[in-house]
C-alpha cells in the first residue's frame, strides 16, 4: 500500500505546521510536507502541493477557508481536516506536539484504513 501524502497547514508556516512535519517527517506510513496561507509563508501553499496530496490538515477553520477560496478547483475534492490548534505555540513546543499527535493519528488511521 502507498503511503498517503499529507500536508499541513497554518498561516506562516513557521511553528505548528513544520512542527507537524518534524513529527512526522520520519513516520514509515506517512509523506508529509508543510506550508502556509499567507504571501509572508516561509513556504507559501501552491497548486503542485494540493496535486500531491492526498489530505491536508489545517491547524485553524481560517486555513480551511483560505485555501477553498484560494484553490477552488483543485481543493474541491481534496479532504481537509481542521486540527483545531490555536496559534500559541513555538516550534515543537511539548504542548504542541502533544495537540498535533492526538489530532492527527486518528486521521492517519482512516486514510490508511480507507
């Protein structure tokens, strides 16, 4: 079975999103990368990322909102998961590694399950 590649998402791409990918950058049933929404994004998100995906996971509602409107077409039928982290955290915070594990593996078990 292919590995489903994931990307996450926040604003800057600066905290939470690449502390989600630093999780799980070396995951065996994962590929992941991380970008932001914002033109000041240290890796802003683009269409290609959207075309590799398989899910996106958005730490806010706000992420969600910006990419549906920012990339109708190709988001249109892309799942995308609203983790639910507020942006309080340093990168790899313990607390925030905490909230990203148990946000997250429950979704990566439905899309290996699926």
């Amino acid at each position: 079975m292919r590995r489903p590649n994931i990307i996450f998402v926040c604003s800057k791409n600066q905290w939470r999103s690449p502390s989600a990918e630093a999780i799980y950058r070396n995951d065996d049933r994962v590929s992941v990368r991380s970008r932001g929404t914002v033109r000041s994004a240290v890796q802003t998100l683009r269409s290609s990322d959207i075309a590799w995906a398989d899910a996106i996971l958005v730490m806010e509602d706000k992420h969600r909102k910006r990419i549906l409107a920012d990339f109708p077409g190709e988001s249109e039928l892309m799942p995308v998961y609203v983790l639910d982290i507020p942006d309080d955290y340093q990168f790899m915070d313990d607390e925030l590694v905490t909230l990203v594990r148990s946000a997250v593996e429950p979704i990566i078990e439905k899309l290996l399950s699926s």
